[in-house]
C-alpha cells in the first residue's frame, strides 16, 4: 500500500517538512512516485522512519544515521535490540531526573533543602565532575562557585525557564544560518545570548571568546549544537567573533 507525502507524515506523526528535508538529504527517499508525479511511501518507508525516529531520541546526528542505516551489513533487528537497550537506560535516567524535580519542588515550597549536587541529578557523576572541572580550569574556583550559587539561589523553576530561554536563542541562530554569521538578525541573537549568559556569572570578552571556540573545537559542545543544525557549532563559533570584534570597533579602549 502507498501513502502520500501528507497522509505518511500524518501516520509517523512529523511534518511534511521534515520528511522533504531527509528526501533532499538523502535519508529517507520516497519508494516510488505516482503518476501524477507525487512521493508515495511504502512499508520499507515505515520501518526506515521507524528508524531514524528511535536514533534521533537517542540523540543521534542525521548524518551518523544515515551512516548507520546505509552500511551494507545493516541489521534493522540488531539495531531494534540495541536501541531497546539504550532506551531503557535514558527511560531510568529520566525517572532519576522526574525524582530531581520532585525535590525541587519540595525544595521550592521550603520542604526540604538542596545542594548543587541534586540540580545535576540524572547526569552521570562523570559528566558533573567533566563540567565543574572545565569551568574550574577555565575561569577559577571562584567562578564556579559564584554560578552554582545563582543557580541554586534562583531555583529550579527559573533555571529550567532559562534553560528554555536559551534553546530559542539557539534555534533562532541555527534558522538564520542562511542569512550569514555578520547578518543583523544573527548579531542580534548572539547580543542576546550574551546577555543570558550574565544570569550565571560576568563573563568577559575573552572568556566569552573561549566560550565561542570551545562551541566548535570541544566535540561535545559540536555535539550538542548539532541537534539545531549540522553547521552550528562553526558558524555559532564565527558569529560570537565577528561580535566581539565588532564591539571592540564600536567602543575602542
């Protein structure tokens, strides 16, 4: 049986868009097309779909699914078995989150008190130990010391309003990458962020810099910028420099 473009995104529950976007990348192609010259979709289309949809919530790159699923020795039943796996450990990692928020709520309503410690829950101790070590090695013991305390004197609500805050600003920047990194629109945005960031801690130029590269020479924070747009984390990089420098040329010391 073939669906449409529409009544397939319908079904698989994602936009038309979205799939005119991994037709063009070449991740997911229309099994035929009709007479009338439409994309028409098929069972193979579904389970593909099905694919990718279980990859990307565990935060898979498009372009490292379409290397997975295009590999000639590909096992569509291998990879359900490991993404089953994979699920049920970020599944018990969101219920360890869901118990944070339990906390912080009772935290909030002066329940109970919460140390630093218990806003990172559901991450692993490695990657809280990761992240204060490099905020150590890169601003001082002070620095994180101050931001830790705003956040936990802001509370969990504010933190996670925040969180959201920031999650606009950077798909408001990935939407303009055609417009360019020296665009007024993306300039903007990046005024934007940098002011964000102060709900932390007072950055200077050059720890804003440091900021910027780290966005695209730190595999990690290329992995999460990643997830707006494949060209994010270089062009976030070139359009927090090209702000900088343009400050220093507007407001010469």
């Amino acid at each position: 049986m073939g669906y449409t473009i529409k009544q397939f995104a319908s079904i698989a529950g994602v936009s038309v868009r979205t799939l005119h976007y991994y037709d063009q990348i070449g991740l997911l192609k229309p099994e035929f097309r009709g007479a009338n010259g439409y994309r028409q979709y098929g069972d193979e289309s579904i389970l593909v779909l099905q694919q990718i949809m279980f990859f990307r919530e565990l935060d898979f790159s498009l372009e490292e699914i379409k290397r997975v699923i295009t590999q000639p020795d590909f096992n569509r039943t291998q990879a359900l078995e490991s993404q089953r796996i994979l699920l049920r450990k970020k599944a018990a990692r969101i219920r360890k989150l869901l118990l944070t928020i339990d906390k912080t709520i009772r935290q909030l309503k002066g329940e109970t008190k919460m140390n630093i410690e218990e806003y990172y829950q559901g991450f692993s101790d490695d990657q809280i130990k990761q992240y204060r070590e490099e905020v150590k090695q890169r601003w001082g013991e002070k620095a994180l010391e101050n931001s830790e305390s705003r956040v936990i004197s802001m509370g969990k609500e504010k933190f996670a309003a925040l969180q959201a805050d920031a999650d606009k600003i950077y798909q408001a920047i990935a939407d303009n990458i055609p417009n360019g990194y020296d665009s007024s629109e993306v300039q903007i945005l990046v005024a934007a962020w940098r002011q964000w960031l102060e709900n932390f801690h007072h950055y200077s130029d050059e720890a804003v810099l440091g900021l910027g590269k780290a966005y695209s020479e730190d595999a990690r924070f290329a992995k999460f910028y990643r997830r707006y747009h494949r060209d994010m984390p270089e062009f976030f990089t070139k359009a927090i420099e090209y702000y900088l420098n343009n400050a220093k040329l507007s407001n010469p010391t």
